[in-house]
C-alpha cells in the first residue's frame, strides 16, 4: 500500500498523506503502480464524463480535459514542453539538448507543442463523448503510464541525480515485466490489440530519438511518452 500511495501522490495532485518516510524499496516499487495509477485517473474522467452527460458535448470534453491536467498537475505536460523546446533549439547536439530541458522558461515550440496535444486531446474526448465511448478515456492515461514502465525497463537513463536514478536503482525489474504484460493485456482485450500496438510503435519511434538524441531517456522524455501515448490511442479510437 505504501508504493501505491508513493505512485498516487507523484503521478497525481490527488490529496494523499501517509504517516511514514518511504525507503527506498518503496520508491522503487511504486513503479509497479504507475499502470494502476492511470486507470484510476481514466475511471475518474469518465466519472466526470458521466456526470456533465447532460451539458453541451463541447463544454463537457472541454471540463474533461481540464480536469485530466488538474488531476496530474501538468507533470507530463511539462516533460513535453521541455523535450519539444530540446529537439528543436538542440540542433542534434546531445549537451545542448540536455541542457536546455532543464531550463524551466518555455519557448515557443514548447508552447506549440502543448497547444497541438491539447487540441488533439480535446477533439478525440469530444468524439469519445459523442459517442459515449468512456471505457477507451479510461484506458488511455494506462497505457500512457504503461509506457514509463517500457521505457524503464528497456532505455537506459541519462540524467544524472534525477529521481528515476534513484527509482531504477530499487525497481524490482522482474515484477515490472508482470505488471507491464498484464497491463498491456488488459487494454488489448478491452479496447483492441491495434490500439495497443500502435501505441508500442510510436514507443519505439519515440525511444529510438531518445537514444539517438540523447544516448538515452530522461524525466522529460517519460512526460514526453505519456502525453504522447495518451493522444495517440485516442486518436486511434475515434479514426480507425
């Protein structure tokens, strides 16, 4: 239960406090519930979808999708900003692409980039909406975090005195490998293995820049996968 609530407390804004200090075993574990962390975000959307039933459809995605950046408090967001501000003023180079995620101030691309993913969000939750199709909003922020797991287990991490450092260091890798396959189960079944598949495709795409970048994935590049994953698959559901 401590890992839960360690992976409840950095993956959402949702109030959380518990009477401990987590080891480092804790930490480490807690990535077996990142999966489990998006489909309770997925199930509190589509709870929130439920209830503006009666709203303008516009209106309602539109209160969704805010909520959705409210209950993760822009944490991803953020780590695609940095990587579309890096892949752009990098110019290939390897330090200068690391150097400029960590520069909090957002430039333009930055900006773009948040713009285009958002409006992508909006319109696919629309159509879910429409279509009254909430079980794939449920199971979007899933994959996306199923993704962190993927990219851990396979990439190596090059941010040195990042959190992750310290998470990989204590991730019980063969549990992950569980976790992950079960996770991936069961939002093939639920939701179509094409889904599924498209969004490993795109995984791959987005790790291979990583390594072809960077030499490897950082805080920013998982953000980056998540939002990226997310919109994918729901933009896969509602054209394909």
């Amino acid at each position: 239960m401590d890992s839960f609530l360690i992976a409840l407390q950095f993956l959402t804004r949702i109030p959380v406090s518990y009477p401990f200090i987590a080891d480092d075993d804790a930490l480490g574990r807690s990535v077996l519930y990142y999966p489990l962390v998006g489909f309770v975000i997925g199930v509190l959307l589509s709870i929130l979808a439920l209830l503006l039933s009666g709203s303008p459809d516009m209106l309602a995605a539109a209160v969704v999708l805010s909520a959705w950046v409210g209950l993760t408090g822009g944490l991803h967001l953020d780590g695609l900003a940095d990587c579309a501000d890096a892949w752009v003023g990098g110019l290939g180079n390897r330090q200068r692409s690391l150097q400029i995620m960590k520069d909090p101030a957002a430039g333009p691309i930055a900006v773009l980039a948040l713009l285009l993913v958002l409006l992508l969000k909006w319109a696919a939750v629309l159509v879910l909406i429409q279509q009254n199709n909430l079980i794939c909003l449920m199971l979007a922020p899933l994959l996306g975090r199923s993704a962190i797991l993927v990219l851990m287990l396979s990439t190596p991490y090059v941010s040195p005195r990042g959190l992750a450092e310290k998470i990989l260091q204590h991730l019980p890798f063969s549990d992950a490998r569980w976790v992950l396959l079960i996770s991936l189960a069961f939002a093939g079944m639920i939701m179509g293995w094409f889904n599924v598949l498209l969004a490993g495709f795109l995984l791959l795409w987005i790790r291979y820049a990583a390594i072809t970048r960077l030499g490897g994935v950082t805080g920013d590049v998982y953000g980056a996968a998540v939002e990226l994953v997310e919109t994918a698959v729901l933009l896969a559901v509602v054209l394909l």
